[in-house]
C-alpha cells in the first residue's frame, strides 16, 4: 500500500504540470470545444498517464491511490 509520504513527488509533479496549463486554457478548449491535446502530451511526457499500468507494459506500476 502507497503512504501519503510517498505520493508527494507526485503530486508535486501534477502541481507543477498543472500551473502550466491556466484557466485560460481550458477556457479556450471550452470555447473552441477542442481535445485539450497540449495537456494530455504534458500529462503522457510526465509519465503520469501510466501509473496504473504494469511496469512489464512500460508503466509505473503503482496503485490506485497514486493514480
């Protein structure tokens, strides 16, 4: 089981992901009602998309409550 202690590397990963992408943006893609594409590459470049998947099918492994 994954402590609190050890999911702060990352949510300070998703903190700092996450300022990169202001309200404005998704205020933008609200208007344009456009795919938040930038955000998810952002997300899959961090690794954070694969927390849940099997580290032998190149993800992290980790549980439900990193994910």
């Amino acid at each position: 089981m994954t402590s609190a202690l050890d999911l702060e590397p990352i949510l300070e990963t998703v903190r700092r992901l996450c300022a990169g992408f202001p309200g404005e943006y998704w205020r933008e893609r609200d208007r344009e009602r456009t795919y938040p594409t930038a955000f998810v590459e952002a997300l899959t470049e961090a690794g954070l998309l694969g927390v849940l998947i099997p580290e032998a099918y190149g993800g992290s492994g980790l549980g439900l409550t990193a994910a």
